[in-house]
C-alpha cells in the first residue's frame, strides 16, 4: 500500500473541521446557518474517516495488493459519497449570510462535486489494476498519487475558503462541525500519525526488492 496514498486521502474533508475559535459576536443568522449545515454533515464525515482509516490500516499492514486493491476501491466510494453529501447539505443550507456567501458557497458546492466524480474515476482506475505482481502494483499505484492529491485537495480548499472569518467562528460552536478524536492529526488506528505526503516509495514496492535481494 503506498503511504503517499493514505496521507492523501487522510487530508481531505478533514479540514472541514479545522476551524477557528469561538467568539461572542457571531449574528443570529450565521449561527442559524451554522447549525443547519453542520447538523447534516457529521455522519458524512464519519464515513470519510473511516474509509481513511480502512486505506491505512492496510498500510499499516503491508496487505497483499488484492487487498489493498479492494480496500481503496471500496474507500474511493465511501470518500465520493461523502464530498457528494457534502455538497448537498451546502446546497441545502444555502449561502451563508456573509459578504461573498454565495459566490464561496456555490464555489464549495461546485468543487465537491467534481471531486465526487473524480473519486468514482479514480475507484475505476484502481479496479483496472492487475494484483499477480506486487511491485507492478505497487508502481501503477504510484502513478496515481499525484492524482489523488489534486483531486483530494480540490474539495477541501473549496471548504477551507468557506469557512473563513464569521462562518468559522459559527461553524466552531456547532458539534457537527467541531474535529472528533478520530481525526486529530491524521492518526492512523494504530495511534501513529500519517506518514508525511511527500514521503516516497510504497511498502508493496519495498516488500518486493527486500524478497528480490
């Protein structure tokens, strides 16, 4: 499994979550929005994690690529439901009642979305890829790395410059919006932080050169 990867997908929708803190003099309205937006999210939110999870467990493992193959295809769907839940809600709450709300919600909107899609087209991608030899597979894996990065990062910067300022500050109170345990510095189950996303080389390839050697 490429530790690439499961940094990648670990730094997605999380930043929905990393907000400011809170302040006494946020309007009604905002925090009326706040509360209808963040109300529908945290399930959604919960699923990303614990398709985050799943793709670093496997890591963690050093799983044979079948596995890893059927773990990821299976998180890229978990993680394309939830940008595209995402989405929905955002849309379903409306524009924030900030100077630019519309124009950063359907900005948000329009991202997570496309990243939804990007997701489904990454999941096939992986479903092509031939499991028999491990360090093929690890290689093809490879290749897509910069692929999911872009695509992760779209969805959330889209995020990130929604909930900047007042709609921060109102996000930050409701609990639906507010960082759980599980996703505090990208841990893995384990208890580890993620590897770092400019790591190189994959424990499938290294695996494979050390039974080579």
């Amino acid at each position: 499994m490429n530790k690439k990867l499961a940094a990648v997908l670990s730094g997605g929708v999380v930043l929905v979550l990393t907000l400011s803190g809170c302040s006494d003099d946020s309007e009604e309205k905002l925090n009326a929005w706040a509360k209808d937006f963040c109300g529908q999210i945290q399930p959604h939110l919960e699923k990303n994690e614990a398709a985050n999870a799943a793709i670093k467990q496997k890591t963690d493992e050093n799983s044979k690529p079948a596995e890893v193959k059927k773990t990821d295809s299976e998180a890229f769907q978990q993680i394309s439901a939830s940008f595209k839940a995402l989405a929905a809600a955002l849309e379903s709450a409306g524009p924030p009642p900030v100077e630019d709300g519309e124009t950063k919600q359907k900005d948000a909107v329009r991202e997570l979305n496309a990243s939804s899609k990007s997701y489904i087209e990454l999941k096939a991608k992986v479903d092509a890829l031939q499991t028999k030899d491990q360090a093929q597979f690890a290689d093809d894996l490879r290749e897509l790395v910069g692929e999911m990065a872009t695509v992760g990062n779209s969805g959330a910067q889209a995020l990130k410059k929604l909930q900047s300022g007042d709609v921060a500050v109102a996000m930050s109170k409701e609990k639906g919006c507010q960082k759980t345990k599980a996703s505090t510095g990208a841990a893995s189950p384990s208890g580890s932080k993620a590897p770092d996303a400019d790591a190189e080389a994959t424990p499938s390839a290294s695996a494979t050169e050390e039974k080579k050697a």
